[in-house]
C-alpha cells in the first residue's frame, strides 16, 4: 500500500549549448559527470557546474560526416581503460580518451552497425550489424562468434513435442483462423534490433524483425551466442524490450486489436502475464521500457503519434506491481515543444530510484523518489485510519476503520481526469480524511466527506454491501499559477512536497534555476469565480530555501512544519507568523539539528515533552533530531505519545513517549524487550507499519478511566488478542466490587467461560504488560490470603448462581472446574441434579449437555474416577457411558461394589482411586473383624497420624496404632517422638527404652516409676539419674512450674507418685504457658511489623532529601545521610553545639546522663535526627527477643504428651509465622549498605546469625506436634 514519492527533482541545461542535438548519452563512472553522444563527437556534461568540460570531435577525424547526417549507436564508459567506447551508424567502435582527446578506431564493421550493448560486468559486448547479424566479442574486442539473427532453429531449450498438433490449427475462440497469422509491426516500427541483458549477464534477448513474417519475434542467446530459444508467434510485438535485472520476466509491448499491453515474456519464450497501457490503440507508441536497479518499477518511454498541426507530446509513466496487479505511480509529461523531445533516459545503476533524462535542447534532468504510505492523522476516528493508493487516474482508498483489506481492493476509489502524482490528507485533526490530489498537470484536486449513508462498499466481490460510512466528494480542482512564463522550458513533476496546512492553504516546493536551491511556495485560494469549471491558487509567498528540500513533514498536534534538506539541516516554517519566517531547527540545548544522513521518512513527535523530528534512512538507521537511536528500524509510526516501529527481526515494538527520554529509547531499541512483553510482537517477515487505527487502541490504552464498561473493553481485547487477565489484574479491587456488572454488561456464557480459561496466577501487569517506562500503576491486592483464579472463580460463581443459575450453568461448571484444586466433584453433582430437575425455561441446560460439556474441560478417564469417588452409582453410570470405556470392564466393577456393605464399599472405592486417607476412615467403621486390614493400610501407606485421629486414646485399636507408630519412628532413628508416642498409649516399658535411646534421662526416670514392680531396668535408671531430696516437693515442682521448667517438675510428680498434681497444677500450667507464648509472638510480629513499615517511610524520606541537597554539601557534618525529611536542616554550628561540649563538660557528665543522651539521640519519634537507627535499634531488639523463645519445642513435647495436639498445632504455625516473617525481612531492612557503612553507630547490630540459628533449632523439631 505505497506509493512513489518525489524526493528531488533537478534540472540542467549548459551555459554554452553545444549546436549538435544530443542522441545518446550515458552515466561516467565518476558521479555527477554524464557522457553525451551527438553528431558531432563525445560531451562530457557535469550538470552539477552546468557546464561542459570536455569535448571530443568526431567528426574531425573524419568518423562523422560534417553535415551532421552521422548518428551514434551506442555510448558505454570504461573506467578501467579510462576512455568511452562509441559506435558509430557507419560502423566504426571507437574509444575516446577525454582527457587526451584521443580517438582510436578499434574495429569497423562495412555494413554498418545498429546497435552495442554491453553486459552489464563490461566483459562482453554484442554488436547489431546492418546484415542482420550478431557479433559477441570480449572486452578487449576480439570476437567470440557472429552468428546470424535469424534462425530457423528453436534452440537448446527445445520443448519436447507432445503430438498436440500445430497452434495454427488449433482453436482460437472469437477471432477465428485469423489469429493464427501473425500480422507485421506496426508502421513507425524503426525496424532496428532491441537487445537487453539478464542482470547477471549470462543471457541476453534480442527482438528482430521476420523477413518472412515481418513480425518481431524474441530470441535468447548465452555468453557464447548459442541460441538457447525463440518466443512464440505473437501479433503485434513491438520494437520496447527490457529484461529484468532479477531475471524471471523479458518485458516487451503488443497491439491488440482493441488495446496496447505491456506483455511478459519467460526465458523459454513463452508469454507470461500482461497489463494495459491508459491509452487508445493507435494513440501512442513505446520508444522504450527500463526496470529500475532492484527490479520494482518499470519506466514506459511513450510518444504520441504524429499529428498534422502540431508535435507529438512525450510521456514517461512508473508502474509497479503488487498483488498481481500494475500500478501507474508517476507520470511525467513533456509536452509537444520540439526543444523537450525526450532523447533518452536511464535509471542509475547504483541508486534504484533515480531517474535521468535527457531531452533534445540539451535540457538534463533527474529525479530521486522514495516509497511512502498516505495515510490519514489526527483524532477523528472516523477518518484517521484512511490509506490512499495511486493507480494512474484513480486513487484507491482503504478506510481501515471499517474493513481490513489488501490492494488492489479499497473501500472506494476516486477518478479523475489526469493521473495522479501525489496524494496528501488533511493536517487538521478534525479533517483528517480529506485529501488533495496532485496529478500530471500539476493542478490540485480537494476531496472533502460529506456523509452518505447509502455508499456501497467492494472490498468483498460480488455486488457489494452497504454500510453507513462516510465518503470524499469532490469539492474543487485548483490551477496552479506560480507566475511562470509559458516560453520557459517544460519542468515535469516541477511541484513536490504538497502539503494541506491546518487554515486550508497549501505548501509546495519547486527546484529554483540554481541547482542547489529550492523554493517554498504558500499557496492560498483565489475568491470564488461564478460558473468557473477550476479555480486558482495564488500564490502568498515564496521562500527561497538554501538548499534542496527534501522533505516536508507537519504536526497534527503543534501545527509545526519542518523542512528536510539535502545535506540533512532541518529547517522550522513559521507559517503563522506574520510574515512567515524559516529558521533552523533548534534542539532544547539550543544547537542546529541536522540529520547524519538523508532520511525518506519523518515525522514530528514528543519525548519528554520536547517536540523532536524523527527520521529513517532507506538503510535503516533511525534518527531523534540529529541522534542516532537504532539502525535496524524498517518503519515507523506515531500516534499521540506512542511510537511504533518495526525491526530488521520481524518484530513491532511500541514506546510512550510521554516521560521517556531519547537516551531511554536508545536503550530500548537496542536491549532485548522482556519476554512475553506485549510491548514487542512478533510480525512476518518483510512487514512495515501502513497506518494505526486509533479508535481501537483507544478503548486499551485509556480503558483505565472506562474500567466499568467492560463489555466495550472485552471486544476490544478479544480483537487485539489482549490476555484478559488484564480485566482483573489492572484493578482487583475494582473488579471485585463489580463482579455482577461485568456478568450482565459481558451477557455471553462463551465469552464468560473465555474469560475463565484464561485466567492464571501470574500478574499480567508485571509480565506481559508492564507500565511504560517502568512506572507502577500497580493497585493493592485484595484478598492476599486467597489465590486468585480461585477467588475470582468463587465470586463469579456466586454471582452468577444470584442472577440465572440456569442460564449460567456451564460458566458455573467452568469456574469450579478451573479452582485450584478442580472441584470436579461439586461439578459432577451439579451435574447429576439437572437429572431430575424440570425447567419451562426453554435456555436452560439439559444434564447431558452439561456433562458433554464438562467432558470438554476435563479428560474423561479423570472424570470417571470423580464421579466413582462420589460414591453415586448413577452419576458413575451416566459419566461411563459418554467415554470410551468398555461396559465390560466397568459394569462387573459396579455391581461388585453395590453389593458390598457401605462402609466396606466406599472404602474399597477410595483404596480404588488411592485416596488411602478416606480409605482409613470408611474402614473404620467396618467394625473390629477389619481392623487388621485397617492396621495393614496404615502401615503400607504410612498414615499414622491419620489412623490415630480415627480411634478414642483408651481403646485398644488406638494403643495398637501407637505401638506401631512408634516401632516405625524407631526404625527412623526418631527415639525422642517415638517415645511420646508410647507414653501417650500407656506402653511405658517401650517408652522407657525410646527416652533411654534418645538422652531424656527425665522422662526416663518418669516412666520408671510408672512401671509396675520396679524392676532391675527401673532401679538401674534411678541410681544413674541420682535422687534429690525436698522436704516439700510440693513446693518444688510449683517453683518448677513457675520457671518452665516442664520435666524436671515431671520427675518430681513421678518420683513421689503424685500424678494428682499432672491434673491439678502440670496440665493447666502447660496450657497457660502456651496461650502466654501465643501473645508474646502476636505482639512481637504486631510491633516487628510497625517498625519495619516505618523504617521503609523514613528511608524513602530521606531519599527524597539527599536528591533536593545532593548539590548542598554540609561540613564537619558525617550524619547528614542519616537525616529524616521531615527533620529540620541544621547547620554544622548547631550540630556540634547540640552534640559537643567543653572537656570539663565532658569529664564531669556520669555514665548514668551519658546513657540517657544517647537514648534521646536515637529516638523512636517521628521526625528525630536518627529515627532511622533507633528504628534499627528496637528490630534488633524483636529479633533478639524471639531468641529467648528458641526452647519453645519443650513445651510443645509436653502439650504432645498430654494430648493437646490442638494448642501444639497452634503454637507452632504462630511460631513458624514470626520466624518465616524476621527470615523474609533481613535483606530488607540490614541491607548490604547499611552492614558496611561507617556512618552506622556501633550499637546497630545485625542479628542476622541469632534467626538463622533459631530456624535451625526451630526446624529440627517442628515435627513433634505432628
């Protein structure tokens, strides 16, 4: 979807004109110089002076007649023989030195030559002679072969003969047995050989004239001049030929009977595609066809045909194709002056789109175009999105508001009576889609929208559709007058750069006579003229401008022109000043911008608030002002703040540009984006930016502000393949709040259940769509206990069971199914209740639909063991007969299990499925006779724990269950646990074995005395632990009971066999020690909490003042980076006056004030000098405190011993809780600056060391309560 645009255009005209008419010319190997070829002899032109430099005479040496009746043939520079080589219609080929004016005839053919052309590496060169031959000959012009034009043979690339018969007696359809005589060429046919290389130049084409036919047929020859093929019989083949340089097509023209074609021609001969020229048959000829260096455009050299009152009009149109499909894209007209008479023309070999000319007054010219898309800007988002394609006299329009479609189809197309050259829109914002047309004679042509709503659109085939859509009409055709002279000579393409300002004026540019000058021309609309078919546009003002202006770029936005010059100056048009002034573009650091190099795209922007100008070279290199910022940029666009660009890695990435900076996005042009960022897309390759449809991206990027439209947001996303977690995850609390809005606005069980399975965990807002330029928008999470697919699955689900519970019931399934874990059980039932439930609601869901629909989400098999899992035999059967399963398989199963009793039956059910837990629990039930199958289950699968919680402390099921617990903690090595284990069962004996093991010679002894006969094992313990003697023991184990001390006052209870107190003291004592430590931890992690909270406020506080004060340095003042914000600025004076005191002062203070000093200097008020270290201080503190709580495990032996498993849980997940919170919060609040910095006092420890000794410790026995 581009079009060419011109980016200079140059004409040259010596100051002494030699009196010869030029006939040939070509491009010298220096740049800048052309070698033109005239009856006369060799010119050597430098259009930059203006001016011929040298000149060699022909016709001095006689190789020209000097009547001027000589002509030139061919004309090729070789530089590395430093001379031109020229052939002569005589038939001489000559080599001029230009510097030493010397000619030498190197060859000489007597019947003359038609033409010479090289190859294009200047290794070969083939001559056309006036006896229709052909002469291959090397560089140095000694002959490879000469062989005759025309053959009778096909050539190597013969096709194999398939017995189909001859085409003239095949059939022709409408045209009859005449088609198949081929019908000669046309009578301003010159008759002369064409030849044309391949790119490569292995292979070169040369188009004679049949005598038997007088048809032109095509032949192909090889480097040797072997005949490779000859083209196919084809009426009315004409003199043009050019072969494409990337080699797959040889263009020619034809004469049908009722049009003119560019046609095709393959390799083989055979024709291969073809297009129409916008002419009458009989109206033009083609002198000549050229492709372009890379093979994109097509230059057509056309003449009209000789009339009697006047000369003929010369015309040069560029066609490129696309699609399948050939654009006119330029057309240049030269007029009918005999002084413009187009002699020759030739693309530069090594820049593709530069074209030269050379008419007959010696006139030379050159044009530069470039690739460009027209497209709409500004805000009205009915027309912003607009592309205009030229095609000749038509302008295609796509408005891509409405329709996504490639060229050659639009939405609509425009016709008028010239062709086109140029299209601009509108720089007004709010009239961005009106266009102005410039075309072929140079008059400008304004579209405006008028509204219509019965415009029928094509873009599909067929007969169309209607849509309500808005289209240009014609609204005025404006005649140019820049108050030229009619005898001045002819300038095609003399305006370029049309640009439709704001206030309804235009600016154009023209080339000025001098050649490194250019003029800017503000044009304004003449008053209106009654009845005038056009109207005029005069001329306000004309700018000179040092210098070729390249490009012309305005802000929608500012209003700001900018001009683009050759040598990369940029200049700013002041067109509403009064007078409109240029001056150059100025940075915020006041110097000149220039670009490094010659940018084919810019465009005007914001970054940082700074208007900059952008720019891309045709090599990639990207440019903010005169700063390089990437230079693997294929294309870019603007929309607001946004820029997109895409990459030489088929990639599209955008930046805002509100707060960034150019260093910013230098950075990020050149780093690797984060991956799955939606900042970066993948793309195809070769893809390049058309146009930005804002009314699309609108509703994304500002859908913060319309959070509750949701319905307008879920389109949008779903359009543009956004994750819609961003619907949750940009405000969670806003989404929570409005869980039935979002149902109700959505009202589509599909996109709800959409909206489902996308759902994950991740943040998408720190993932895939981060803030731009790393700013945080982030909102406060809600809910930090709960995960949040399941939390937005349980309101959801909630809502929707409030509003329809029948209308919603597969977004219900859906939303349990997606819970984590699946709640397929739920869902099944749910399922299975539809079964016997009637609706007169004629949506509602039937329960096989339902279940065919859960069997989408979830695999059937997993299904299947679910639904056996709810014990429901039919749900199992309705579940069983949508899979794949054999009846056979699960029938027999089935019937097993009803007829088992219930219990038995579901535990077997559940062993079935692995669920050994549940398993426990519906086996225990089954009554004693299946108590060794339970014992059996628990020691397999290790589920002690679970078997102990099924069975009362005093039965025998629960002692037999701790035996083999604690033999199995044995086996572990485990002989503390195990023995609380048997002494809670009463197995004393094993008890006393495990405490011995483990080193517990307390308990040990406690379990002596509990031991009936006290026997040899008892006493033994006894004389080894010693006997302590209390004249109150009474007393004792209360006092021991006072200091924690939990098993020594155990072994005093035992010792005197005073197990009343264990009820009446021990077991209340216990359970007061632990609610007492469950405030402690409450209260440490409450203040923990507050402080660390403070010290990071604080911290960014001070932050904030060293970044206003980082140029203010205070002397004599080392704390000044401990300095709180909302602390008062000292002075060094006051400091050290605060602070410092006299000797004397000092040595008579005690150490009782120098310590309370201290405590005031480090204080925890808001707003002191050194709240931060204080703050530091009390953490330090709340750590150490903790520590004392290290021995906690003690207590929680004992609340396992006595059956309080419950309080032991408790006590534990608190203690696991304060300790995974200070482990967490130590690099955080003891950073690495903090630990090594010297300006920290040397109370402030880090007790980094004493919670890492306490999780170890803590961690070694949180088993104990299990």
């Amino acid at each position: 979807m581009r079009n060419l645009r011109l980016l200079r255009a140059a004409g040259r005209r010596p100051a002494a004109i030699p009196p010869a008419a030029p006939q040939r010319f070509c491009l010298g190997a220096e740049p800048g110089v052309v070698l033109v070829g005239s009856p006369n002899g060799l010119v050597d032109y430098w259009p930059l002076h203006v001016q011929v430099t040298r000149e060699v005479s022909l016709t001095a040496e006689g190789f020209m007649p000097e009547d001027e009746s000589g002509s030139v043939v061919g004309i090729e520079d070789i530089p590395e023989q430093e001379c031109v080589c020229v052939a002569t219609a005589a038939g001489d080929i000559l080599l001029c030195n230009l510097s030493t004016k010397q000619v030498e005839c190197v060859g000489s053919v007597d019947s003359g030559l038609s033409v010479m052309s090289w190859s294009p590496d200047q290794e070969l060169v083939l001559l056309a002679t006036g006896q229709q031959t052909l002469i291959m000959m090397t560089r140095d012009f000694e002959p490879i072969a000469e062989k005759q034009i025309h053959q009778n043979e096909f050539g190597e690339g013969k096709f194999v003969a398939l017995g189909w018969g001859k085409k003239e007696t095949q059939f022709h359809g409408s045209e009859g047995k005449q088609a198949a005589h081929l019908s000669p060429t046309s009578t301003w046919d010159d008759s002369r050989p064409r030849v044309t290389w391949r790119g490569d130049g292995q292979f070169v084409a040369v188009s004679a004239v049949c005598p038997e036919t007088g048809a032109r047929k095509v032949r192909v020859w090889n480097r040797e001049l072997v005949l490779q093929s000859t083209s196919e019989p084809i009426s009315g083949l004409e003199q043009a030929l050019a072969w494409k340089p990337s080699g797959n097509l040889i263009a020619s023209t034809q004469e049908k009977p009722n049009r003119h074609d560019v046609v095709f021609l393959e390799k083989n001969g055979l024709l291969h595609g073809e297009f129409t020229l916008p002419f009458q048959k009989g109206q033009v000829k083609v002198n000549e066809l050229l492709w372009n260096a890379d093979s994109t455009v097509l230059a057509i050299w056309l003449e009209e045909l000789k009339t009697e009152n006047s000369n003929p009009s010369s015309y040069v149109q560029l066609w490129t194709t696309g699609n399948y499909h050939w654009y006119l894209k330029q057309s240049l007209h030269f007029g009918n002056m005999e002084k413009n008479k187009l002699v020759s023309l030739l693309w530069d070999p090594v820049v593709p789109y530069r074209l030269h000319v050379l008419c007959q007054g010696w006139q030379y010219l050159y044009y530069d175009w470039h690739w460009t898309t027209d497209h709409g800007m500004g805000q009205n988002s009915q027309h912003v999105a607009n592309v205009a394609v030229i095609d000749g006299d038509k302008v295609l329009v796509t408005a891509f508001q409405h329709a996504v479609v490639p060229p050659p189809m639009c939405t609509y197309e425009l016709q008028l009576k010239q062709a086109v050259n140029q299209v601009t829109f509108h720089t007004d914002p709010k009239h961005s889609g009106d266009m102005a047309v410039l075309d072929a004679d140079n008059k400008i042509t304004v579209y405006r929208y008028v509204k219509d709503p019965a415009i029928r659109l094509g873009a599909v085939g067929g007969n169309g559709f209607k849509a309500n859509v808005e289209t240009p009409h014609l609204d005025k055709t404006y005649r140019v007058d820049l108050g030229s002279s009619a005898d001045e000579m002819m300038h095609p393409l003399g305006l370029r750069c049309l640009t439709w300002l704001p206030d309804d004026s235009f600016l154009v540019v023209s080339q000025d006579q001098h050649a490194s000058q250019s003029v800017l021309h503000h044009l304004t609309a003449a008053p209106h003229v009654t009845g005038a078919e056009e109207e005029h546009l005069n001329l306000r003002l004309s700018v000179p401008v040092d210098g070729e202006v390249i490009s012309l770029c305005c802000s929608p936005v500012t209003k700001t022109v900018a001009l683009q010059l050759a040598d990369g100056r940029i200049l700013k048009y002041l067109w509403e000043a009064s007078p409109p002034v240029l001056e150059p573009w100025q940075s915020s650091s006041g110097c000149a911008v220039q670009f490094p190099q010659l940018c084919v795209q810019t465009a005007l922007t914001r970054i940082g608030g700074e208007e900059v100008i952008l720019g891309l070279t045709d090599r990639c290199r990207f440019f903010v002002n005169d700063t390089e910022v990437a230079s693997n940029i294929t294309s870019f666009a603007t929309y607001n703040e946004f820029l997109l660009v895409t990459t030489n890695s088929h990639t599209c990435q955008c930046f805002c540009l509100k707060d960034l900076t150019v260093k910013a996005l230098q950075a990020g042009l050149s780093s690797a984006a984060v991956p799955n960022s939606e900042t970066l897309r993948k793309v195809e390759r070769g893809s390049r930016i058309v146009t930005v449809v804002p009314q699309d991206t609108k509703v994304v990027n500002n859908y913060v502000d319309l959070m509750l439209m949701f319905r307008e947001a879920f389109q949008c996303m779903r359009k543009l393949r956004i994750n819609l977690n961003l619907l949750y995850d940009h405000n969670p609390k806003v989404f929570l709040e409005n869980v039935e809005t979002f149902i109700k606005q959505i009202d589509s069980v599909n996109h709800i259940n959409l909206f489902f399975t996308e759902l994950k965990e991740e943040d998408f807002t720190k993932s895939m769509y981060p803030t731009p330029n790393g700013s945080s928008n982030a909102q406060p999470r809600q809910h930090l206990n709960q995960k949040k697919v399941n939390l937005v699955c349980d309101m959801m689900r909630v809502a929707m069971e409030r509003i329809d519970p029948e209308k919603y019931c597969l977004s219900i399934l859906t939303a349990h199914v997606k819970k984590n874990p699946p709640e397929l059980e739920i869902a099944l039932q749910k399922v299975h209740d539809l079964r016997g439930s009637i609706s007169p609601n004629v949506t509602a869901v039937s329960a096989e639909e339902a279940l065919k629909y859960l069997l989408f989400l979830v695999d059937v098999n997993e299904l299947y063991d679910y639904s056996l899992g709810t014990y429901d035999f039919d749900l199992v059967i309705m579940v069983a007969e949508k899979s794949q399963k054999d009846p056979k398989e699960y029938l027999p199963f089935l019937n097993t299990l009803q007829k088992m009793e219930t219990n038995y039956q579901r535990y077997t059910i559940d062993k079935h499925l692995k669920r050994y837990a549940k398993a426990l629990g519906h086996l225990s039930k089954c009554g004693p006779e299946h108590f060794s199958e339970f014992l059996n289950l628990v020691k397999d699968q290790n589920l002690y724990c679970e078997a102990l919680k099924l069975y009362a402390s005093s039965t025998q099921e629960y002692k037999d269950i701790s035996d083999a617990y604690g033999e199995y903690l044995i086996q572990k090595q485990l002989y503390e646990q195990a023995a609380l284990i048997f002494a809670r069962a009463g197995i004393f004996a094993k008890a006393l074995d495990a405490f011995l093991s483990s080193g517990s010679w307390q308990q040990a002894l406690c379990m002596a005395s509990r031991l009936e006969g006290g026997g040899e094992q008892t006493k033994t313990a006894s004389v080894a632990a010693g006997a302590l003697s209390f004249q109150d023991y009474e007393e004792a184990v209360l006092l021991l009971l006072e200091g924690a001390l939990w098993e020594e006052a155990l072994r005093l209870i035992h010792k005197y066999d005073r197990l009343d107190i264990l009820e009446t003291n021990f077991k209340p004592a216990v359970l007061e020690a632990q609610k007492s430590q469950l405030m402690f931890l409450d209260s440490q992690k409450t203040a923990f909490l507050r402080h660390k909270s403070r010290l990071q406020v604080v911290r960014e506080l001070k932050e904030k003042a060293s970044e206003s004060l980082h140029d203010y340095e205070m002397p004599n003042c080392p704390e000044l980076d401990l300095f709180s914000e909302t602390s008062s600025v000292v002075t060094a004076s006051d400091m050290n006056s605060k602070y410092s005191h006299s000797n004397s002062r000092i040595s008579a203070r005690s150490s009782k004030n120098r310590r309370k000093a201290e405590r005031k200097r480090y204080s925890l008020k808001e707003g002191s000098p050194f709240e931060d270290v204080a703050l530091l201080e009390v953490l330090g503190e709340s750590v150490r405190a903790v520590e004392n709580v290290k021995d906690v495990h003690i207590l929680l032996k004992q609340l396992v011993l006595f059956g309080f498993d419950e309080q032991a849980v408790g006590l534990q997940q608190v203690l696991e809780e304060v300790l995974q919170l200070m482990e967490t919060s130590i690099p955080e609040i003891w950073t690495p600056d903090v630990q090594q910095s010297s300006l920290n006092p040397p109370a402030v420890s880090v007790p980094l060391n004493t919670v890492l000794d306490m999780i170890i410790s803590y961690r070694a026995c949180v088993n104990l309560s299990s």
